[in-house]
C-alpha cells in the first residue's frame, strides 16, 4: 500500500475516533443539562459550532498525516 494512502487512512480513522468521543462528550453534557433543567435535551449553537469544528478537521488531519507518511517514508 503506498505510503501516502497507509497516512490518509490512518489520518482519518484518528480523525473519526476523535468525532464519535466529541460527540459522547458533548452528547453527555447535553443530557445532564436537560435533567438539571427538566427539559428536552437539545443542542444548542455552541455544541453544534464545536461537532462541526471536528468535522471539518477530520480531511485536514488526514491530509496531514499522508504528507507526513509521504515525506518520511515516501
């Protein structure tokens, strides 16, 4: 497999890895909210900016990770 390709995947599977725990992390805070306050758990703009900060983070981080295995090992 080529190097840049091994970088890519690896990239983007720390990049999900890191989504999914945002989105518990958060996914928690928001019910804990919603018990404190009786209602329905909802996220609000805050949460949203930060799951789409992530995500849009995710085709960086791989990007980076397969120059980086394309310098180093390319």
């Amino acid at each position: 497999m080529p190097p840049a390709l091994q970088g890519a995947l690896i990239g983007l599977g720390i990049g999900v890895f890191l989504f999914v725990f945002e989105y518990m992390a958060l996914n928690k805070q928001v019910n804990e909210r919603a018990k404190k306050y009786n209602k329905a758990p909802v996220f609000d703009i805050t949460e949203k900016r930060r799951m789409a900060m992530v995500r849009n983070f995710i085709p960086i981080l791989a990007g980076g990770f397969a120059l980086a295995f394309w310098i180093i090992w390319g």
